[in-house]
C-alpha cells in the first residue's frame, strides 16, 4: 500500500464517520502516524509504507470512528499561536475561548500591573496566552488531578510564566488576598446537568467535571461574581466565557455586584461568547 492509498482510505473512513473535514483530519492522522506532512503526501505520496505504520494509522481512524476526539488522538493542540498538550481528564482548547481571551488582552493592554487570576484553568490555555500576549503575571487555579497535570506539562512546554494552584474555586478564594488582582478570567463548566448527556459523542469524551455547571449552568458564574470579585482591585476586571443564552443573566449578576462598562463579544457562530466588566470600589 502506498502512502497515497493509506491517506484515501483513512479520508473515506472518516467521510463514512460524518466528520466535518475528513480530509483534514486524515491528513492529522497520517502525519502523527507516519510522519508524512501534506507536502511529504504530494512529493513521495507513491512511496510504500510500512505495514507498521499503516496499521497504526488505521487504529487511529478507528479510535477517531468510535468519537473519540481527533485531539486527545493527536496528543496536543493549537491555541492562540501555542501549542498544548492534551489527553483523557482535561477539556480541550477551542476557538470559541480566544474571544474572551481577546476581552482580557484589550483590557490589560493599557494596565501597567496585569496581575491575573485564571479560575477553573484546565490546560492552561488561557493562563499561558495572557501570559505571553500580554505579559501578565498569571496564576492558574485548578481542581482535577489529571487537568492540573496538564496545566504543570503545559505551563513548562510553554516557558510561560504562571503559577499553578491546585484547589476548589467554591473554597479556596479565602487562600487569595482582596484587592490583590487587575484581572479575573474563567471558562468555567456551564453546561446545565440534565444536558450533558446529550451532548456530541466526542464531548462526552471530555470531563464531566468540566462541563457540569449544576442544574442552571450557572453554578460557577454565581461563586465567583460572589466569592471572588472582593479579589479585583479598585478598576479590576472580571471576564468570563458564556454558554449559549447565558449573557443576560450573567450581566444581570455582574451589575448587581457592581460591575460596569459590561462588554459582551460573539464568537463566529454570532453568539454572546464572553464577557467582561470593570468594578470600581465606592
């Protein structure tokens, strides 16, 4: 078998599966199995290929055919320019956070302190990208065990500068002192309860943990606009990614704890993604 005829076969497979771009996921697949980039695919795509090689191909187009995600398959992804490593235990990096990501580097963009706090931080990926773009100093609170170990992997690869917390948002904001911080950030879990299990079969790969937004969605959302905004100090900002219909009330919380300037921004979808507001201490 050529190089070629493994890459169509593995196309077809995930054509067969319903994958929105199999020939981009074929083409993920091939190059971590047998090394051959699109390029590599073109100009020696005639070559023989090893039967080792093909058949670890074919046992990743058979874990992507079974949902599993195309990016715990591949073992890291992109992010604003960076790459994570990603697997089992830890949410994955989407597009769709780098609009609240954007919210925060506009913010600090003019702030001579950048002093950051990242609540339900995952593998880091918002951490590391404040850390970087806008050289803020970040620290990156985490509960799960297997996320908090991507989070460390990811926070080294990165050479970023974040400290990583281990701890329970709901508990341990008493652990951090008021009016320390320029800038809380979280993509928290706000998915409601009743709604996980019907969620894609590849979500269903990823942690509950980090999808579970309680019974409402908005578990999160109301601990940290109440046990966290006391952090921010006075013109402090607090940024948070949205669930879909989630905006309203999140601004409504916000206000009520006197948070102004309220900023909402969409993602490509055209929905409210995130949003942002400032607090002023009276």
């Amino acid at each position: 078998m050529t190089v070629k005829d493994a890459y169509v076969k593995c196309k077809n497979l995930l054509a067969d599966l319903g994958t929105d771009d199999p020939a981009f996921e074929a083409m993920c697949l091939l190059k971590k199995a047998t090394g051959y980039d699109r390029l590599a695919l073109i100009t020696d795509g005639n070559n023989n290929l090893d039967d080792g090689k093909a058949n670890l191909l074919f046992s990743l187009a058979k874990k992507r055919a079974n949902y599993e995600p195309l990016q715990y398959i591949l073992g890291s992804w992109s992010f604003c320019g960076f790459d994570f490593y990603v697997g089992e235990g830890v949410l994955i990096p989407r597009d769709d956070t780098e609009v609240v990501v954007d919210l925060c580097l506009d913010f600090l963009k003019n702030k001579p302190d950048k002093k950051t706090i990242d609540l339900c931080a995952g593998s880091g990926a918002i951490s590391i990208a404040l850390s970087k773009l806008a050289n803020a100093e970040v620290t990156a609170v985490e509960l799960s065990d297997k996320a908090f170990s991507y989070l460390k992997k990811n926070v080294k690869e990165n050479n970023a500068s974040v400290t990583t917390f281990k701890g329970d948002i709901f508990k341990c904001h008493s652990d951090f002192a008021d009016r320390e911080y320029d800038l809380i950030v979280s993509n928290p879990p706000y998915i409601k309860s009743g709604d996980i299990p019907a969620l894609q079969a590849e979500v269903q790969y990823e942690p509950a943990m980090a999808l579970d937004g309680g019974k409402s969605g908005f578990d999160f959302y109301e601990a940290i606009i109440k046990c966290w905004s006391k952090k921010l100090k006075n013109g402090g900002a607090l940024a948070f990614e949205l669930g879909e219909e989630q905006a309203d009330y999140v601004s409504a919380l916000m206000k009520e704890k006197g948070f102004n300037n309220l900023r909402t921004e969409v993602d490509l979808g055209g929905m409210q993604r995130a949003i942002i507001g400032t607090l002023f201490i009276k």
